[in-house]
C-alpha cells in the first residue's frame, strides 16, 4: 500500500519534472538512494526542515496550501545561501491514508517544485502510529559557483546597511487573522498588545488582508534575488522567525550591534497602506505593525548586510527592496525613533518548546 501511494501522489506526478532535469537527477523516486549530478566547479547547499500539525501549520489548513509552504520554506533557505535548487526528498508520517489530503499536498508541493525547477528525487512514508498529528520533513539540495560560500551570519561588519525585501510582517498580519476568525486570537497576544491588534484588524483594508493571508500561506521564496546578491550581500538570512530574532543571530555570530529605524519600517507599510494615514490614531496602527514586524515569522524575505558601496546596486535589482538600518560595533538590536532616542529591542526568536504557533 506504501508504495501504491507514492506511485499515486508522488512518483507518477512528480515524474516529468524529473525527467525535464535527467543531467541532474541520476537516481529518483523508486531507489534506495537518490543520486545527483553537482555541475562541474560548483558547491553543494542543503538544507532540512519539519513541519508538525497544530505547529506550523493549521488542521484545516488546505492542503494545497500546506504542501506549497513546506518547500517554499525550504526552497527559502537556499535563497538565503545564494542557491540554485536542484532537488528535494520528503518524508511524511501520517495517522492514516487520507486520499484527497495527499492529492491536494502532492499539488500544492508540485507546483511550486516546478515553479522553481526543484524535482522530487526522494523520500519515506510512514506511519504516525498512535500520534494522531501529520509530520512533513523535507531537505532541498541545491547548488552555486565554488566560488560563492554562501553569505556567512558572522560576516556583517560595521557601517554596513540592514536590507530586507518585501514586506516582513505581512505573514504575521494573516496568522493573526486566521486566529481571528478561529476565536483564538487570545492565544497569540494578550492584554494592550491584544486590545491594539484587534484594532488594526478592525481597520485593515480588504486588499491588505487577502496580500496578508496568501503570504501566510504560500509565501515566496526569493530565489533569484538570492542569485542576484552574490558579491553584493556580506551576511543574509531568511525571516521565518521575525525580523528581531533572525537578526539576533546574525549579530551574535558576527559580534556587532543593530539599529534599526522606526522610518524605515514605516515608510515600508505606508507604500503597502497608503490609506493609513487618513485614520485618526495613525501614530498607533504603525507602533502596532512595527511591533509585529519585529516578532513574526514566515514571511520568507531575505534579509542581508552590505557595504554602503553596494547601495545603488542593490536598488538596481528592482523594486521592494528596503534599508532598514545600519551595523554599529557593540551589541544588542535597537529601533531608531523619528527623534533620534533609541529604544533597545528583544531578539528573541519564536521557539518550538515554548509555544505553539496554532
């Protein structure tokens, strides 16, 4: 039965993307190994992750959408590393065969493997037995010129400006309004955070809330801007856990201090709300969005370090692409005020054993 279902859902699907790559995929679906051609002159990247219902993503979520978010995830990672896919391999443990729950993943997982040439090369299916929750694991493999090693968290130096792309808390903006429309948005925010979260919820435009909602579910990784950064970024990072955690890490790897400015930030969900400054109490729905900015995750933006330099060849790679802030010896992550007092910053990432995302 094992291998029936991945014939069905996996092999057959899947099949074509496979055979489209045949120089690179030697060995699929079907051996006891996978094998893969690395091009001549060039490095291995790998990266894995998992997945666990109720964590990560909702039990009610589509499946579609699940299997889109569970390799964009991935496919981020190597982003960051300044990547090229060239494959992936999936496991899953699941409490019971639920045909048209693995249809809609297949779906959602082969569309975005072929948007970014990414062939399923391998995997496992097991049983959850007694734990009645899914569990998606998947590696992708990719690759890059020898002569690119990646961007290093501990390579960002003083002087050198903070970037993002995209809109980071836009994914944070639809998990909060999933919450909301499951009752649960307690679980998420409490007291004046809560009271200040429901009334951005309340105002927000119907054209941010869809942006917000389908960045939460199929996010985007930025494949070809990682690609494009090459000799440009000094460190980079995915934001999969908000923008004050993922920075964290790189200024503990490289022993340097962040200051981020409030503006900056501001200006970034203006150009997405221009509306916003009609309302009354503008002041708190951009302390609010700043806020979740700062702590939420999964918005998949790439975030990076460059010498000043770099400044107009960066913003010759198009549009959405922001600096935030500058490196500064020292430690710590700071927010820049309008009036120039700086405010220190938690950065603490979202933790798996401390809470639970739904």
């Amino acid at each position: 039965m094992e291998f029936d279902l991945i014939h069905r859902h996996f092999k057959t699907p899947f099949g074509p993307l496979a055979r489209a790559n045949a120089d690179t995929v030697l060995l699929g679906i079907g051996d006891d190994c996978a094998a893969l051609q690395i091009s001549p002159g060039q490095n291995l990247f790998t990266s894995t992750d998992t997945l666990v219902e109720g964590v990560h993503f909702f039990s009610d979520d589509a499946p579609r959408t699940t299997g889109w978010k569970a390799l964009a995830g991935n496919l981020s990672d190597l982003a960051a590393s300044g990547a090229t896919p060239l494959g992936f391999t999936l496991n899953l443990s699941l409490p019971e065969v639920d045909e048209t729950w693995l249809a809609g993943f297949s779906a959602g997982l082969l569309e975005v493997a072929t948007r970014f040439n990414c062939p399923l090369v391998g995997g496992d299916t097991t049983s959850a037995g007694l734990n009645t929750l899914k569990t998606v694991s998947i590696t992708v493999f990719g690759q890059a010129a020898a002569s690119h090693r990646g961007f290093n968290r501990g390579h960002a130096k003083a002087d050198e400006g903070i970037w993002v792309s995209g809109t980071p808390g836009l994914a944070r903006l639809g998990l909060l309004l999933e919450y909301q429309k499951r009752g649960r948005l307690a679980e998420c925010c409490r007291g004046a955070e809560l009271q200040m979260v429901q009334a951005l919820l309340a105002v927000l435009p119907e054209h941010l809330v869809r942006q917000a909602v389908s960045r939460l579910e199929m996010p985007v990784p930025r494949i070809e801007l990682g690609l494009m950064l090459h000799g440009l970024a000094s460190a980079c990072l995915d934001l999969s856990d908000g923008l004050s955690g993922d920075l964290a890490h790189v200024l503990k790897a490289s022993e340097v201090a962040a200051v981020l400015s409030q503006t900056s930030l501001e200006s970034i969900w203006r150009h997405l709300w221009p509306e916003i400054d009609q309302h009354a109490d503008v002041a708190g729905l951009l302390k609010t969005l700043i806020a979740q900015t700062l702590k939420g995750g999964d918005d998949f933006e790439l975030c990076w370090t460059a010498h000043p330099r770099h400044r107009d060849a960066i913003q010759s790679l198009g549009a959405g692409l922001h600096c935030v802030g500058i490196i500064e010896q020292g430690s710590g992550l700071w927010l820049r005020t309008p009036g120039e007092e700086r405010k220190r910053i938690s950065g603490t990432s979202y933790n798996h054993f401390a809470e639970s995302k739904n």
